[in-house]
C-alpha cells in the first residue's frame, strides 16, 4: 500500500490521522486480505508555500504515526515532500516492490569489498546519488528488519571480483551526541559484517556537499561533520580515513555560474584543509565535477574514488611497515583498476547508446573517468583516448572554444602514440587530426601547426598503397604545402606541390569531378611559383634556392635557440622590449645576417649549416640583469662611453621586473620554472648595487638577502658587480667559491641549500619556496595565494620523494601545517647540523656478532626510499621506543620543560622544549631516519662496508620526537630544541629496530 499525505494538512489533526484512514480502509476492504507493507509519502500541494522548518517538523509527525502503525515513511527525496516528477513516482514504486523479499536480507560481504559510505550534511541529493548508483546495478540489499533509515546495495562491478557495498547512513546533526545514529550503524554493522571480515574491506566516505550551501559556514564544515560521522561510528570497527568530496548541486538552481564557481573554490579550499587537519587522521581528494542527479556522474565520481582507494592500497602493499614476520613476504598487487576500468568501458557503451537521453557534459565526464583509469601499457588505451576525443569534437560543435580543440589534438596525437603502427583505424585518426589542427591553423596561423598538417598528410599517402590513392588527398597535401611556401618562399615546397598537383591530374580522367580541381590547383601553384621567380629574376635559379636554403637554416637554427631563452627580450639600444618574432626582424636587420645570406653552396652544406648555427645562436647571448631593465640601458650605455664592447655584442638583455607578464599565469609559470636555466644560458649577469660603495663590503648589500637572487647568484657562468656610482667592484673574497664554480641544480645535498635559503626573504612568502624551484630543478605549479606552508610544504614532498633525502626533516622551529615534521619557514634550517664524533676503532670490534651485523646491513639495504604521499610522509627509520618520560624543570612564562627521557638502547638524554610531555611508556618514540645511500657497497666477502656502518650507527644523531596516533600513525612533537641521541654500544646496535612509519 502507498499512502499519500498532503503535509499543507497537519498529520495530528484527527481528520487527517494515518491510523484513523488505516482503519477505515480495513473495514472497507473486509474480508479481503489487508495489504501487510506500507509506504508513507509525504506529498506537498502545487503552490504551497512551508518554511523548512515547518516541512521538518510536520514530517516528524507523521514519522511518528507511521512508526506507531508499522509502517515506513519514504524518504526517498532527501527529505523533501513528493514533488510530482515521473522519476521519483518510479521510485516509489521500485521501493515498496523492492520491499517484501529483501526487507530481511543480509549482504553477502566478501573480504575485499569495497565499503561507501554516503554523508551528506544537508542530505540535499545524497538518496538521489545512492539511487543512481543502486539502480540496475544492485546484486543484493541489505536492510535491518528493524532500521528503517540506513539503507545498503551490494553492487557487482561487470563480471569481475570487485564489488562495492553503497550504504546511504543515516543523517546526524555536529556537536551532539548522536547516540541514536551510533546505535543504528553500529546494528546495522554488525547484522552485515564479522569483526574479521570488516577489517579486510576497503572502506571510504564519499562526502556529498551541496553548493547551495557556503562550505565555510560553521554548520556547513567539512571537519565538523567527519568528526561527529567519527563519534557516531562504533568503536570496534576502524573509522575509514579515506575521504571523497563531491560537489552536488538541484538540477533546477538558479544559482548564477559564478557564484556555484566561488563556492566550488572554497569546497576545494576546505577539502585541502582537512588533509592538514589538527587530527591528522583524513586522506581527502575531491571530485572535478559537480552532481546534479546524471547517472554518469555518480558513477565517474564512484569510480574515481574506487580508484584512488585501490591505488592507496596498492602504494601500502608496495611499501609495508617493516616487521620480522613480514619481511620475507612478497607483496601481491590488487587487479582492481583493471576491473574498474573494464566496468567503466561497460557503462560508457551503455550511456553512449542511450545518447538521446543523456547529457553530453555528464558522459563526457565519464568518458574522461575511463581515460584515467585506463594506462598506456593496456592494449587498448587507444579506444578510451578516441572515444573521449568523438565527445569533445561534439562538443566543439556547439560551443567552439579553443581550449576544447587544443584538448582533442593533444587527445588524438596520444591516440597515434598508443596505437599499433598497423591498425585499421590509424588513417581515419591522422585525417582526424589534421582536420583539428587545420582549423586550429586557421585560428592561429601558427606555422608549427602547418608542419604538423603536412607530416600528417604525408603519413596518410604513406598509408595508402600507390594504386588506391586518390587525387583529393594528392591535392590535400599539395594545398598544405602551397601554404606553407606563402610563408617562407622554399622553392622546395612549391616544387613539390607542383608535382603532387601534376600526379592528381594524372589520376583523373577528363570529365571526372576532381579533374577541373586538379587544373584549377595546378595552376595557381604555378602562377605563385612563377611570380616568385620573377621577383628572383636578378640572381641564378641556384643562387636564389641557396638563399632560401640558408634563410630557411637560418630560421631554424634562430628558433631552436630562442626557445630555451626567455620569450620576451629588452634590446638594449633602443630599450623595447621584443617578442621572439620582433627578435627575428631585429637580426634580419643584422650585419650577421647580411653575412649569411651572402654565403653560397660552394662550402658544402655540412659546413654551411653549422657556420649558420654558430651565427644565429650567437646573436642571441644575453646579459641577465637581476635589478631591472633601466640597469641594461645604463650598463649598455657605460660600455659604450668606454669603447669596450662592440656593437654586434650584447644587443639582448632579460630582467625578471619588466620582462614577465605577471598578469599572465601561464607565462609566470614558465618564467618561475625557467629562470634558473635562462641565468645559466645568460652570456653574464650584471648586478648593481645601490647600496654599496666602491669601497663597502658586498655581504652587507641587499642584494645578498634576498630569495629570488640566490639562483642568480648560483646558476650564472660569469657575474658583475657594480657599486652604486657604477665602477666595478673587485673587493670580493668569496668562501664559497667552489659552489659558485661547479653548481648543480638537483637534490645533492638538499639540507645546505636550504640553509643558505634560509638567511634570505622575500616579498611575497609563497616565493621562499617558489625562488627554489630551480635549485632543485623541479616543476611544480605556482599557486600565488596559497600559505608559505603550503608552497614549502610541496617542495620539500617533492625533494623527499624524489630524493628520499631524509636531511630536510633536520631543523628547529615551529612545524608546518602541511605535516608535522616539515618547518612552517625556512628559518628553522639556519642552525647548522653539528654533533661531537665519538671514536671508533678495532678495539670496539671484539667479541661483535658479525653475523647479527651483516644482518642488519642487509636489513638497513633494503629499506625504501622516504616518500611523501597525500601529506604524509613514509618514513624508514631505525626506531627507538620511549621508555620513561620524567620532568625535570618546568616554567610557566614562558612554558618551557626540562625532561629526562629513557629510549631502548639509547643513553638517556635531556630534552628542553616548549611541550609538556607525558610521563610514561608506549605513547613516544625516538627515530633516526634512514637514507639507504648512507650505506658503502659491500665489496665481495670484504667486511669493510659492514664496520664503517657500525662505526657511522655509534655516532650522535638528531633524533625525530614522535607522538603515536591512531591508525599506526604517527605526529612529531617538541620541534623547538635539537634532539640529539647516542647509542648505548655496538651491541645495542646490532638489536636495531627498523620500521617504515607514516609520519602526519
């Protein structure tokens, strides 16, 4: 039975009561069987107007009636009253028919299920997203026979062994206990799943927010509502700490774009938040696109969240904590991302066929989620790229933007990567190709487009077989040429086009529809290659193809150069700043190039082409001049007062105030990512000195206590300083003049160069990290606006998972945010490490179980590298647990403790610090990180590597203070003071302890 009632009429109202209606309908069905299952739904008149509030509490009242008849209130529509759509009359129907045979059933829960649990703070399309989910897929559902709120599908995933567990939990409100949801989890986990079998699922939460709602407002926060879900989970099953955020939002909003745009930034802002939570203990991503009830999207987000849940499982069985009992154990790899992506290439093909009823955004969503979960190594990697480029193609159709064509050219040339040389489908993916760059060409008239057009045209002619070629793509690759020889004259190319055009003719017969449109091509080439000839007519048909052979070099040889400088360039003598094309025209204007031109072929070409290199190359060393292009001019002008640089010298010069774009991310990108190579390519960098004399000492300058001019400092061949009345100055005694000389960007030795970063500041906080970006010759985005904490916070996860350099985790001061063994700011690497040596020799040797000691030294060699992954760090290390914590002083103002702490095979040491630790065992651990390249390679049976190690183990270290969490994690503590360890004797070495920790 459904029962339907107006709540625009009170449920307690004896008119209107259920039980009074159920009973009037049982006397008057008599003496037919009364219907045993009822739905209660609630319905809203066309037209009423009820506050929330009051749809709340009116939906409470008949809740309660329902409950006191036996009945269930459908609560299908996030609570919100029946609104008359066909869809949800459906299901309505599927729910109470769905009703007498799975009311009762048990989800058969196998150990690697993946187990979703759906939260929604306002509940606004969290039914609607478990129903595209469930629907159709479900193998199985699980309900309580006496929980009706939280509902559960078991979905089987195509004809793989991976399944999903969708559980639709009931809503809970922050900061309130929350026992009655605590109470119905906790029954319905137990109904479904053994201590033992929960514990071998996958679990996650996938978070819907609604962009309706201000992510920022405190009843709205991300943090709140995963902590009270935390509270309310049963404390005998594990909390999943994998979190998926998904933006939803009504199908009928009237939300403006760019509102719904702000409040996705702040959801992205609040989700990166949480991953540097003061807990600790949340693993978030967030889904790229928004929901508004698209069957596609619910699965693309599902999927990718699958996604990043079996590769997470994946990286833990890679990288295991080490323990005895495992260590010999080889890791088996899960199989699921090829059944998830099997899975999405079956819903692809299904949503695809069902094209007129669905919507192009959400399958292109989907369409990009089979692409990602998809790998270049699978033999049909191919047909994902294809597939998404055919949705962006209809796209482009409708909407025409740029950024939709560069996306399906850079899709289709993947496509021609991937795919085998011989299969069927290569031709009609170059002719793809070439109509996208074609119309790109005609957009932009880029030349480096045309290239590729005529390549491409080249390889269809190479595809077809002489006797199947046709006159039209003969005429396609003659027109791609003539175009090409409108704009750099090769006499080749007209040549060539020429011939294509006399081969097509040839192909036609008279009266044959491509026969005038071979005449009509074949002439205007000629006519165009006559009339250059004209213009040519003073000099011999050979001379003039050398000209253009070595314009053509010239060209070449000019752009390969220009495109590792910067694209925008000052020229001196006049102060303009030039594009790469204003740059060509000033050295065609060149004495150089009037030198070239007037060269002939008689050298060889060989030789004519590398003198044309080394001249078009040359024209274009540059000076770098770190403070400022009025520096150029200024130093241009000195020069030439003195007669010591020639004018064919030094006509370009590059400064980071005027020659950048800073409105233009995309150029600032490359500048920041690109400056360390372009002062190192600079023929010398100038550097006047404002602030200093003649006879003053360069370290006092500014200049020297700056961010950005570290780089400048390191990557120049040859500097030149100059004192504020412009003399050079020479009084310079440099104690680092090694580095100076032979500097390599990279992560050798990553701990100094951060030291010598510390002493220098910047502008712009974020920039302490961003000025290193080439030091350390990484790639990383700018993000302008982010927190130091951040930006630092990146670099360092990069040099560590790079590297695996563990040095970067010593220093002093306050901790970052982003993880807790990271600094807040680069000043906390200004103390320089430093420790007392302890002799070792032959005499400590005696009596050592030199067993035990290969043991570890294999032990030690087969540890991973430190890694940095979603925040946290996987750190190797030999680990020392705290055995007793005592006080020994204390201060209030400012807080300061004297403790004396005792660690397995340590001596016991003294800790200062600003942290009042906990007496006690179990809750502390000391740790050395470990950098497998700190160990010698073992020479054959020699055991010298294996002394040194025991030698370099006996020495002091900086040890890391580490607070044990939940989850087997672990958060460093007492960062303020240097901690520095020693071991009791070799023989406590030997009983090292080594584990690999996740560090938050």
């Amino acid at each position: 039975m459904l029962y339907m009632h107006n709540l625009a009429s009170n449920p307690d109202d004896t008119n209107f009561r259920l039980s009074n209606h159920l009973s009037a309908f049982r006397r008057a069905y008599l003496p037919n069987p009364v219907p045993s299952v009822i739905h209660v739904v609630p319905t809203l008149s066309t037209g009423a107007r009820l506050s929330k509030e009051r749809l709340r509490t009116l939906t409470a009242q008949l809740q309660r009636q329902a409950e006191a008849v036996g009945a269930r209130l459908h609560n299908a529509f996030d609570g919100e009253p029946f609104d008359g759509g066909p869809e949800t009359a459906w299901d309505i129907v599927q729910g109470l028919l769905n009703v007498p045979n799975l009311s009762r059933r048990q989800l058969e829960v196998a150990e690697n299920d993946y187990v979703m649990f759906v939260v929604c703070p306002t509940g606004a399309g969290k039914t609607r997203f478990t129903r595209q989910l469930s629907k159709s897929r479900y193998v199985a559902q699980g309900r309580h026979p006496g929980i009706e709120n939280l509902e559960a599908w078991r979905c089987k995933l195509g004809n793989g062994p991976v399944n999903i567990i969708v559980i639709d939990t009931p809503s809970f409100r922050t900061g309130r206990d929350n026992v009655h949801v605590r109470n119905m989890i906790t029954e319905w986990l137990e109904w479904n799943f053994t201590d033992d079998t929960f514990e071998k699922c996958r679990p996650g939460i996938l978070f819907l927010h609604s962009l309706d709602s201000d992510p920022t407002c405190d009843d709205m926060l991300m943090s709140r509502h995963l902590e009270s879900f935390a509270k309310a989970f049963p404390s005998k099953f594990r909390v999943p700490s994998r979190v998926y955020v998904v933006p939803t939002d009504n199908p009928n909003s009237t939300l403006p774009s760019e509102k719904l745009g702000q409040q996705f930034s702040q959801l992205n802002a609040v989700m990166e938040a949480l991953n540097g939570h003061r807990n600790c203990i949340w693993q978030a991503s967030m889904f790229p696109g928004v929901f508004k009830g698209e069957p596609e999207i619910a699965w693309s987000a599902a999927l990718l969240f699958l996604k990043d849940m079996s590769q997470s499982l994946a990286e833990e069985l890679i990288h295991p904590p080490i323990k005895p009992a495992l260590r010999r154990m080889t890791p088996q790899l899960p199989n699921d991302r090829l059944a998830l992506k099997d899975f999405a290439d079956l819903l692809f093909r299904e949503y695809r066929e069902m094209g007129w009823n669905s919507d192009l955004d959400a399958i292109t969503t989907l369409g990009r989620t089979v692409l990602e979960l998809s790998s270049p190594q699978l033999p049909r990697h191919h047909v994902a790229l294809t597939n998404l480029a055919d949705l962006l193609s209809d796209q482009f159709k409708k909407e025409g933007t740029d950024g939709i064509l560069d996306e399906i050219i850079t899709l289709e040339r993947a496509t021609l990567e991937c795919m085998p040389q011989n299969h069927p489908g290569r031709q009609t993916t170059l002719l793809d190709l070439d109509d996208f760059l074609s119309e790109r060409f005609r957009r932009g008239d880029a030349i480096a487009d045309l290239e590729k057009i005529v390549s491409l045209r080249r390889a269809v002619l190479e595809l077809t077989h002489p006797p199947d070629r046709c006159s039209r793509q003969l005429l396609n690759l003659a027109n791609a040429l003539h175009e090409k020889f409108q704009r750099n004259h090769s006499v080749n190319d007209i040549n060539e086009a020429v011939n294509l055009a006399v081969d097509a003719l040839r192909l036609c017969c008279p009266g044959h529809p491509d026969y005038p449109l071979s005449q009509d091509h074949l002439a205007s080439y000629l006519k165009a290659k006559v009339t250059t000839r004209g213009a040519w007519a003073h000099a011999s048909d050979t001379s003039s193809s050398a000209s253009l052979d070595i314009k053509q070099l010239v060209k070449r040889a000019f752009f390969e150069k220009a495109e590792k400088l910067p694209p925008r360039l000052l020229y001196i003598p006049t102060g303009v700043l030039c594009n790469r094309d204003a740059q060509l025209s000033h050295f065609e204007n060149s004495l150089q190039y009037k030198e070239l031109l007037s060269s002939t072929s008689p050298r060889g070409s060989q030789q004519l082409e590398t003198e044309v290199t080394r001249r078009s190359q040359n024209s274009l060393n540059f000076p770098c001049y770190p403070t400022g292009g009025g520096v150029a001019s200024r130093y241009y002008a000195t020069l030439k007062a003195n007669g010591s640089m020639s004018w064919a010298e030094r006509m370009w010069a590059w400064s980071d105030t005027c020659c950048i774009d800073k409105d233009s991310s995309v150029e600032l990108q490359e500048a920041i990512g690109s400056m360390f190579s372009w002062y190192h390519r600079s023929s010398l960098t100038i550097v006047y000195l404002a602030d200093v004399a003649d006879t003053g000492s360069l370290a006092d300058s500014d200049w020297f206590k700056r961010g950005w001019t570290l780089q400048e400092l390191l990557a120049s061949n040859t500097v030149l300083f100059y004192a504020k009345d412009w003399s050079p100055y020479v009084n310079s005694n440099s104690d680092s003049e090694q580095h100076l000389r032979n500097f390599d960007p990279g992560m050798e030795d990553s701990r100094s160069r951060l030291c010598w970063a510390s002493h220098r500041r910047t502008t712009r906080p974020e920039d302490t990290a961003y000025s290193l970006f080439g030091i350390f010759k990484v790639q990383l985005p700018v993000l302008y606006g982010e927190t130091v904490e951040d930006a630092l916070g990146r670099l360092l996860a990069e040099i560590i998972s790079r590297s695996g350099d563990v040095s970067v985790l010593d220093w002093v001061g306050k901790q970052s945010s982003f993880n807790s063994s990271f600094p807040a700011n680069l000043v906390s690497y200004q103390a320089t490490p430093h420790s007392q040596p302890i002799d070792s020799g032959p005499a400590k040797r005696e009596g050592l179980d030199l067993e035990k000691a290969r043991k570890l030294y294999n032990e030690l060699s087969r540890l991973p590298l430190a890694r940095c992954v979603h925040r946290r760090i996987v750190l190797p290390s030999i680990i020392h647990p705290v055995t007793a914590v005592t006080v020994k002083v204390s201060s209030a103002f400012p807080p300061r403790y004297i403790h004396e702490i005792h660690a397995s095979r340590l001596t016991p040491l003294e800790v200062t610090s600003s942290v009042n630790l906990d007496e006690g065992a179990g809750k502390y651990i000391l740790v050395r990180p470990w950098h497998p390249t700190s160990l010698q390679t073992q020479a054959g049976s020699d055991d010298g590597a294996i002394w040194n190690l025991l030698d370099q183990l006996e020495q002091p270290f900086h040890a890391l203070l580490l607070e044990r969490l939940l989850h087997n994690q672990y958060k460093r503590i007492a960062c303020d003071c240097t901690i520095t360890a020693c071991v009791q004797d070799h023989a406590s070495i030997l009983d090292s302890e080594l584990l690999t920790l996740e560090v938050v």
